[in-house]
C-alpha cells in the first residue's frame, strides 16, 4: 500500500504498510511483520526512562498502573525479552531490575517502579513485544 522510510537516532526503518482494516493495521518494519491496533482517542505517552546495559540500574521506568494494587509493567519500546531477572512471587523494592529487553540492538533494564510482589510474568524469554505490551504485574 505504502512505504516510509524514517531515521531514528541514526537507525533507518522501511516501513510498508500491507493493510488497513477499520483500526487493524498490518504492517512490515525492516521485514518483520507486525499488527497495529490503532486508538481512536490520542493518548499522551510518558517517555520511559531506561538503564543501558553496563551501567548500574538507578532509574526507574515509568509504566502506568490500572489501580493502586495491582501496577501493570509495559514494554517502553518494541524488542526482544533476553533474560527475565525474577520470578513470580519474588518480593521487589524501587529500582530493582526486573528484566533485560533488547532493542534497537541495545540491552535496556526494565525496573521496578515501586516496591512490592511480582503477582504475574505475562512474557518469556526470547519474545517478542511491542510497545505497550505488558510485562509483568506486580502487587
């Protein structure tokens, strides 16, 4: 249908949009396929605050939560989930690395935004995300 070619950072993205159906859009970036679902209402996003690898974790990364219980962890950006550093019921404090996610050819450590217990993991190592996917809740 459409092709674009964009320039993040220095990185080059092709991007061919295959289909649009209502607000499903089937797209290619760089050859990987991918499934958008657009929103009708413009959200305003917070930019994420990241920790590349090699360098000790001290931000944090700021996801939104559904309610004061149970605070739902996001991808920031799309890639690739390379090692899950907790697991389910481990008890985490502010800061604290969750999980390593490659993207852009970078390791980025996800952090724990506030204290408490990881109630769930909704991803494995080795998967892919998009931004937005949850990660993990923690209680």
């Amino acid at each position: 249908m459409k092709n674009y070619k964009f320039k993040i950072h220095g990185n080059e993205y092709h991007v061919n949009i295959k289909e649009t159906e209502a607000n499903i859009i089937r797209l290619e970036v760089n050859g990987s396929s991918y499934e958008v679902e657009m929103e009708k209402e413009v959200k305003t996003s917070k930019t994420p605050v990241l920790v590349r690898g090699g360098t000790k974790p001290v931000q944090r990364v700021d996801n939104l939560s559904t309610n004061a219980s149970t605070r739902k962890i996001s991808a920031p950006l799309p890639g690739t989930v390379l090692k899950i550093l907790v697991k389910e019921g481990d008890e985490v404090k502010t800061g604290d690395a969750l999980m390593i996610l490659e993207a852009m050819k970078m390791e980025n450590t996800i952090l724990a935004e506030s204290s408490g217990k990881v109630q769930s993991i909704k991803v494995q190592e080795n998967s892919t995300v998009l931004q937005g996917d949850q990660l993990l809740e923690i209680i």
